[in-house]
C-alpha cells in the first residue's frame, strides 16, 4: 500500500504533465508576445495575493530568470485581499512608482479567480492597456462565486489562461476522515511559470534579441553581471541589485 506522500507524489508528477500538455499552445502563444516587450525594453509583471504571492516570487529576481520581471507586493500578504478597492490602490501606487505601460504583460495568480485584489489588478492592468495573463485554477476559478461586487472572475477577465489543473479545494489527499492534504497550485503553477520564462527566453535568442538573464550571487562575477544586465531596468524594479 503506498503512503500518503508516495500518492501524492505520483499524482502531483503526473498533474505537471497534464498542465505542460494542456497549457503548451497558450505558453506559445505568449512567448512572442511577451518577447517583443522585453526586447523592445519593456517589463513583465505579476501579481499574487496571499499565498499566490509564492508562485508571483519564482520568477523574480532569482538566479536564472530574467531580470526584466517585477512583482506587484502586497504588505499585507493578502489580509485585506477581499477589501474592495484595495487591489485598484495598490495597483495604482505600483503604477505610479514603477509603470504599467501599454503592450506591457501582466500575470495575476489566483487559484480560485474569484478574489477582489487580483480581480481589480487584472482590471486595472486591462484599463492601463496591458495584456493579462490569468494564472488560476479553471475548474475552481468557474465554479467559485466572485467576491468582487463587478460579479466577473479572473478567468474571464484575462486575455489569456494559464490552468494549473487543480481541484476546488487545491487538495488532492484524503488523509482520513474527509481532511485533505497534498496542495498542487504552488508546484504545477511554478513549473507554469518557468516553462513560459524559458519558450519567452528561447522566442528572444531565435529572435536575436541578447538575454538579460539574472545568475546566482554564489558564482564567481555574478554581482557584477547582474549590475550590467540590470542597468537598464533598475529604475522600474522594485528591488535594488546587490
């Protein structure tokens, strides 16, 4: 009989693959968009509330990512998310402080869609003439009833959908009792994230356009290389390079 962790292992191995395959057209699909962006200086930003925020920080700033990605922080850590009118203000500060520029992407992670402060990001981004890219859970995202007194989800919303497949409840493990454990938004949503960082990155090389690619402070040269690749983002990122 195999363990908790055992079923939970192969059945999350095999969702990633279901996701990689469902998801590959729209992955497609947005690497030239984004690409012509960045290579025409633009930025690519993203936007999590809660524990979303997680999946929002796998491409920022780190070590093999592109540093021309910026986030949307929320410091509250998503308390207030439900607070209507909150997600437009703290769209509106980044704005103000980093810009949201037309032809620009942007990607709002929501499991459920159904959330006031990714909603009303989404819409400020659409309104500022960005391209959206929803990141949620379809099954939950179309089932969950909207808290956003506009009556719309992030799935439909967006210009685009990326499906991390999940279930209502993000749980895939019965631990007994009816209690489940075995969360998969976080893992498949990451791989989403870094599978679409790599079609935009080989969608730039084949373009001819040089990759601003951040490496590991731990390496020999790496601030340094970081310093030189960043120098022409610093001023709209939201964190200083070492």
């Amino acid at each position: 009989m195999s363990s908790l962790a055992d079923t939970f292992y192969h059945r999350a191995m095999a969702l990633i693959a279901s996701a990689r395959e469902k998801n590959t057209p729209i992955l497609r699909t947005l690497a030239p968009l984004i690409g012509r962006s960045l290579a025409g200086g633009g930025m690519l930003h993203v936007f999590g509330s809660g524990h979303s925020d997680v999946i929002a920080r796998e491409i920022i700033g780190r070590a093999g990512g592109l540093v021309c990605v910026n986030g949307i922080i929320d410091p509250t850590g998503g308390f207030i998310e439900n607070l209507v009118g909150y997600g437009t203000a703290l769209a509106g500060r980044y704005d103000r402080q980093h810009q949201l520029l037309p032809g620009e992407t942007v990607i709002v992670i929501s499991n459920s869609g159904k959330n006031s402060s990714p909603i009303e990001v989404a819409l400020y981004a659409k309104q500022k003439g960005l391209n959206v890219v929803g990141l949620c859970s379809a099954a939950m995202s179309a089932t969950a009833a909207t808290v956003h007194p506009g009556g719309q989800r992030l799935h439909e919303i967006a210009d685009q959908v990326l499906d991390n497949l999940g279930v209502p409840g993000d749980t895939i493990i019965d631990t007994g009792g009816g209690l489940m454990s075995g969360p998969t938004s976080t893992l498949v949503s990451a791989m989403l994230l870094n599978l679409l960082m790599l079609e935009v990155m080989e969608w730039m090389k084949t373009n001819g356009h040089p990759l601003p690619v951040l490496r590991s402070q731990n390496l020999p040269g790496a601030i340094e290389h970081n310093r030189v690749v960043g120098d022409a983002y610093q001023h709209r990122l939201s964190r200083q390079l070492a």
